[in-house]
C-alpha cells in the first residue's frame, strides 16, 4: 500500500521542477544525495498537503516516520534526517505551538518526579520546541529515544508564560510573586527571567500554581491551557 497519490498535476509540476536541472546544459551535475532529497521533498510535501487538518495541523499519524520508511524502503533514522535537510533547504510552514497544544493533551504527568513526557512525532516538531524552551532560558532532559521530550514541569509552565502577550505576562508574573511571599520566600526568590528555575528552587507547588494562573492564562495560549488540564486530571 502507498500512502501517497500523486494526481497528474502534481507529476507535471514535479518533472518540470526536476528537468530545469538536467536540461538546461546541467546534466548530471546534480548529486545523488540531491536527487533524492529533491524526491523526497516531492514525497513529504504531498504527504503532509493530504494529511492537515482543518485547523492547520499536521495528523502525523498518518504521515509517521514508519509509514513513510515502509513507502520508500529505508530506515526510520533516514527519514527523520532527510526531514531535517529538507526542512533546511526547503521549509515547510507549521505552527508548532498548536501541535504542541494537541500533544500535551496526551502527554503524561509524573507527579512524583515532577516531569512531564510527551512523544514528538516529527524531528523539526521537536526542534522547533527545543529551540523555544531554550531561547526562553529553560532546558529540556536528552533522552535516547529521540522522540520523547521530557522537561520538569516548572520549565514547562515557564514556557507557556512565555507564550503570552507581554501584559498577560506582567499580570501572570505579579500573581506568581504574591504567591511567593504568601508562602514566606525571601522578595529575591522570584526572578522575572527564570520563572521556572525560581519555581524549582523555592519549591512551590505546581498545582497551587496552575490554580492561581489559571484564569489570567489567555484563551489563544492552547499550550498552556492544555497543561493546566493535564496538572488537573
């Protein structure tokens, strides 16, 4: 079985795109490895255009790694990388923070070790979400299972701070500093830039916190309204 139909306008489009690099006194200057990322991104492309919702995400169950290495013959690794190279070189447009709001819908939360885990189906998914926790100062926990992304749940929420409009931000961050001091920590425990770090530190309570955030966190923030059902479950 194929998961992907090509419609005759597609293949037309395609092998024009293609003999522009062959037939223009070019030929046979393309590499191999070109060739098949080129044909690849053809693949990946329609794949994805069959498979996206109408609210604009990807259902990456029906474009996962194993059914596209079972439509092209190769390793679930070699998928993921040329997803990588292609993404580099020919960027597909998706708003990973609505796919992110979906996942954590069934990501699981371990309230013994205070970390949540979700599975990152797509590596550019993933990328694109470490990037951002990173940028916004936090960390995630390298797993050997590439897939899985694991952060403490205090970085988590210092995330979808983050997400929010800057008012939002300042209404969020002066409830969290009153939360602080009703619990007795010391005025320098809170720092605006390190939410989650000074939530670890301090020792607050993650589901006192979502309480008390809950109904400043905006509507449009889909990331953070998903984890407060998740700490709440």
């Amino acid at each position: 079985m194929m998961y992907v139909n090509f419609t005759d306008e597609d293949k037309i489009r395609f092998f024009d795109e293609l003999s522009l690099l062959f037939y223009k006194q070019n030929f046979g200057l393309l590499s191999k490895s070109e060739v098949e990322l080129m044909m690849f991104r053809f693949y990946l492309e329609k794949m994805i255009a069959d498979n996206t919702r109408e609210d604009g995400t990807i259902d990456y169950s029906k474009c996962s790694d194993y059914k596209i290495s079972k439509d092209l013959g190769i390793t679930q690794q070699k998928v993921r990388n040329l997803k990588i190279k292609n993404q580099l070189t020919h960027p597909i447009e998706f708003d990973w923070k609505k796919a992110l709001a979906n996942l954590t819908e069934n990501a699981r939360y371990d309230k013994i070790t205070q970390k949540i885990t979700l599975n990152i189906p797509d590596p550019n998914l993933y990328l694109e979400i470490q990037n951002f926790i990173e940028d916004s100062g936090a960390y995630i926990e390298k797993q050997l299972n590439s897939k899985v992304l694991q952060l403490r749940v205090e970085y988590y929420i210092d995330l979808i701070v983050a997400l929010e409009p800057d008012e939002k931000r300042k209404s969020i961050k002066k409830s969290l500093k009153k939360l602080f001091k009703d619990k007795g920590k010391d005025d320098d425990a809170f720092q605006d830039k390190e939410i989650g770090k000074s939530l670890l530190n301090a020792a607050i309570n993650v589901t006192e916190v979502a309480a008390n955030i809950s109904s400043i966190i905006s509507p449009e923030n889909m990331v953070g309204n998903a984890l407060l059902k998740l700490l709440t479950k």
